[in-house]
C-alpha cells in the first residue's frame, strides 16, 4: 500500500490567539507523519476560516503563501461550526483518501491523529476520537454535555459517547455523508449511521490552547435542541402519551366527582379547576412550542438554502490567486 493522503481539516471562528501555534504543531505532527512513511508527502492542513472578524484568514492565507501544505478555505459570512466542518470535509474530499477534522484550539490531542492513520491503514473507514476524562472543562460544561449524552440515548439517537468531532474519515465515508441532504446535519449522529468499519482511539481532552470557547450556554442549548429534534420523534410521542394519560384521567375524576356529587357529598371545588386548568394550558402551551420546533425544522429544509457559500478555495486551486490581498 502507498502512504495515504492524509488532509486535517480545521474548523476556524475568531481564532487569531491560538492560530499560529496551531498551525505550528499541526506542521511538526504531520511532518512526522509523513517521515514515519504513515502518510503521503502530499498530505495538508486545511483550515476553513468560518467568516471570522478578526485576523483568522489573514494568518491562513499568509500560512499558506509560506508552507505548501498548508492551505484554507473561506467562507463567505459565519455559518457554524457544522458547517464549516462540512465545508472544509467536502473541499478536502477531492485529493484525499482520509481526512481528520480537529478543533483549531488544541484541546483535543493531535499525537493520536498516529493512531488515526494507523487504524485507517490497518482497514477502519471512520476513527473516532474519543475523550477519557473531562477534568479540564469545566464543572458545568461536563454535567450539561453528559446530560446531554444521557438525553440523547434516551431518544433513541446513537451517539458515541464522549466523542466531539475528532474524528478520521475515509474518503468514501465522506462521499457518503455528501448524500445526507438536510440543513440541520448534527455530524455526531449522522456518521454513526454511515455505517463504515469504525473503531475509537480514546485521549486525554486539554485546557484551550488560548481564546475563548464558541459555544456559550445560549448556542449549547440550540445544539442540543438542535440535535434530539433532528434526530428523534420521542418528544413528540411524548405529548400524545401525556395528552391520552390526562384525558383518561378526567374521566375518572368526573366520574368520582359524579358520584361525589349523586351521594350529596357536593365539592366546592374552585382549586381543582384552577389547577387543572393551568396544568393542561402549561401543556398544550409546551406541545405547541415542540410541534413549532419540528416545524420549523421541515420549513428550513423545504428551502433546501445552501449549507454554507465560500468564498475563496485555496484548497482546489492550483496554486493562490495573484490578485489577492496582502
Ligand atoms: N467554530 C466555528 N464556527 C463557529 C463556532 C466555532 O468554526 O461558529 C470552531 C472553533 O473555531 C473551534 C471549533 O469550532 O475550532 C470548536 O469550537 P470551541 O472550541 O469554541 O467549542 P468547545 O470546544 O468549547 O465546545
Ligand atoms: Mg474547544
């Protein structure tokens, strides 16, 4: 077997502290991948620089004037980190025949993108990465991401526990995952239904290198919604249950006020209306809003709107434009 090609894609959002080492370290890993005869010579790093407003793409392009593999993608405004992911896989998927998608923040271990080729060579199409501990998030990131695992699994949605988006990818499973079409892609719950021979390298996940996290408790809460929503009806069956549960149960209870009522036992009941009352408003008001989200979620799909737009390639050029910004 000849060395593979190997492409790191590296998902970039206001990413200017942590950049240049980055960039540095991912260069030493991959140039001794590339001596260990793991990889081929013409393997690269490719950063997609996810409409950043700070200097992220200036030090991208500039990167890539300097080093030949290093190269970049930018995309034309901010459009998520799914997206970008996304962008960058499909970019890359032309001249590879393996891709790894890694955090620009140096959290998650790079040494054992060795293991990653090593698995894909030894026939895996799909290496996850998967985390041992989480001592350096911090104490509320680790309970909501569990809870969020344990939710999931709950749901009916097969995730790999404890697994971002580090990962490997063969080319094929790349071509694969092109044929997902939805908006929404949650990349975690879709590659597991790929399918591929997969396999886990397990690490120990760092502090952030520098800046600061891109994912704020609002955006994780629109992940997470993001992600059982796309995936499972459970919160809709949900509904129907606790809609037939209540239904059932005003029966019995008129039927025993009835009684109540036919034996001369009259209830004054002003508290029993009123709570049921607010109850089965609080409920229909929380069913309309789930129905709304999966709603909402077949109208953003309808559109059938472009995941992301890019704006330079530098990956599939030949070489950089000339005209282009110092
Ligand atoms: N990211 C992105 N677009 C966004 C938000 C984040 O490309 O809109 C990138 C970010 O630069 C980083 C990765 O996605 O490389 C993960 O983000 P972060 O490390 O902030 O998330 P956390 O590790 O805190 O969950
Ligand atoms: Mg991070």
């Amino acid at each position: 077997m000849t060395e593979p090609i190997l492409t790191i894609v590296v998902p970039c959002y206001n990413e200017e502290d942590v950049l240049p080492e980055t960039i540095r370290q991912l260069r030493i890993l991959r140039e001794q991948l590339v001596a260990e005869q793991l990889i081929s010579t013409q393997s690269t790093l490719l950063f997609v620089d996810d409409g950043s407003h700070d200097a992220t793409w200036t030090i991208i392009y500039k990167a890539s004037l300097h080093y030949p593999d290093v190269k970049g993608v930018k995309l034309s405004r901010n459009a998520g980190h799914q997206q970008a992911l996304l962008a960058g896989l499909f970019a890359a998927k032309t001249r590879s025949d393996c891709i790894v998608s890694i955090d620009a923040d140096l959290q998650d271990d790079i040494s054992i993108i060795r293991e990653f080729v090593k698995k894909f060579r030894e026939g895996y199409e799909i290496v996850y990465g998967v985390r041992n501990r989480r001592d350096t998030d911090t104490f509320f990131k680790r309970h909501t991401a569990q809870w969020f695992y344990k939710t999931m699994k709950a749901m009916g949605v097969q995730l790999v526990y404890n697994h971002a988006d580090y990962r490997l990818m063969s080319r094929r499973a790349v071509e694969e995952l092109e044929r997902f079409e939805e908006v929404n892609l949650f990349l975690r719950g879709i590659v597991p239904l790929l399918g591929f021979r997969s396999t886990a390298v397990f690490y120990d996940r760092k502090e952030r290198f520098a800046g600061k996290t891109k994912y704020p408790l609002k955006k994780m809460i629109a992940f997470a919604l993001d992600g059982i929503t796309s995936f499972s009806i459970t919160p809709i069956r949900f509904i129907s249950f606790i809609g037939f549960l209540s239904f059932f149960s005003s029966i019995l209870f008129g039927g025993y006020f009835l009684f109540l009522k036919l034996t001369g036992h009259t209830q004054t009941g002003w508290t029993s209306l009123i709570t049921s009352i607010w109850l089965l408003g609080g409920l229909q008001l929380i069913s309309f809003g789930l129905i709304g989200e999966y709603i909402g979620k077949i109208y953003k799909e309808t559109k059938r709107r472009p995941r992301y737009i890019i704006d330079l390639d530098l990956f599939n050029l030949p070489k950089a434009l000339p005209f282009l910004p110092e």
